[in-house]
C-alpha cells in the first residue's frame, strides 16, 4: 500500500473516532475495527483490479471477507472517511458507488436486481447514513445526507436530504405542528326541575 493509501486509512480512522462515541483511541479504531481492516484489503485489491490483475484482487477480496464478515467486490467505488460499523454481512456489488462520509451498518447490501451489463448496483452520495439491514438494490441514487432506516427495501432513487424506511422504502414526511386551539368557557346555565 502507498504513503497516499495509509494516509486515506488514517483519515478515516479520524473520522470514525469523531463521528462513533464508544471509540477510545485511534488506534483502538485501527486495529479492532473489522471497517477499517476491510477498507485496508478493499483499497488494495481496487489497485490490482484496476491494473487489471483480477485473480490477485479476488483472492485479496475473498481473504477480507472471511475475516472480516464483510464481501466488497474489488470493482466497487469507494470514496474517504467511509464507516463501516460493525460490518458483519455487508456486500458491496462491483458496480456499487460510494461517495466519501458514508456510514454503513452491519447486514446491509448494495446490490443489483438483474444480470445486465453496465451498472448494476446503487450509487451513495456523500454523507448518507445506511442503518441495519437495509437493501439497497438495482441502478438507483441515493441523494446526499440521506438516511436509509434500518431493515428498508430500497428499489427507487431517494432525494438529498431524505428519510426513507419500510419495505418497499418509502419517504418519512415531517408532520406539520399541530396547534390545538383549546378555550374554556364557564357554563352558567341552570336547569329547573
């Protein structure tokens, strides 16, 4: 790995130190998170996919993902300060984007619906938060600062700024406030019997 990719690795580890509140040390981040272990294979075997050396970057693949619990195809594109927390049975497609301040939960996976050629897999932009066991799947975008609720079913694009949950993910729309106008009025009639 390069002086520039272990510079990537310690700015994400930075990161995750700001952004998680149960993370003591940096380097308590970089040697026990599965997150940035796999990040370190992924940014490898992305090296040798791009030059083409497909076989090496496989087995680098396959090697991270069996210790880590984490499956990124070598192919993918990941951008800076990505958070994967605690990672267990995320996949990440070969098509799949990744724009840079994304935050990843265990059990998610960006992957396709169909065997097509070209992109399949969806495209995350930058600062998305993806909760718990959310699918996200096929040629769609997720607009920036989004959040994906925890076990969504993703198949549409989802704007910036926007909450979506549920399956199929629908868009979470903010109530308006509600005024009760409430007046009390004293009752002074009397009744005869």
């Amino acid at each position: 790995m390069s002086l520039r990719g272990a510079r990537k690795i310690f700015r994400t580890a930075r990161s995750i130190l700001k952004r998680n509140p149960v993370a003591h040390s940096l380097l308590e981040v970089l040697l026990t998170y599965p997150g940035i272990r796999v990040l370190f294979w992924y940014r490898i075997a992305h090296f040798m996919a791009f030059h083409r050396l497909y076989t090496i970057a496989g087995f680098l693949s396959q090697h991270a993902a069996k210790v880590t619990g984490i499956s990124i195809s070598p192919e993918a594109k990941i951008g800076k300060r990505v958070f994967i927390d605690h990672g267990i049975g995320v996949v990440i497609g070969a098509t799949a984007m990744i724009e840079d301040d994304v935050t990843i939960l265990h059990g998610v996976t960006l992957g396709a619906r169909r065997a097509v050629e070209g992109r399949r897999h969806p495209y995350v932009k930058k600062g998305t938060f993806i909760d718990a066991n959310a699918q996200l799947l096929g040629t769609i975008t997720i607009g920036a600062f989004s959040k994906v609720g925890a076990g969504a079913i993703v198949l549409n694009n989802v704007a910036d700024k926007t909450t979506v949950v549920g399956n199929p993910a629908l868009t979470v729309n903010k109530l308006p406030a509600k005024v009760i106008n409430v007046t009390f009025t004293t009752n002074t009639s009397t009744t005869k019997n």
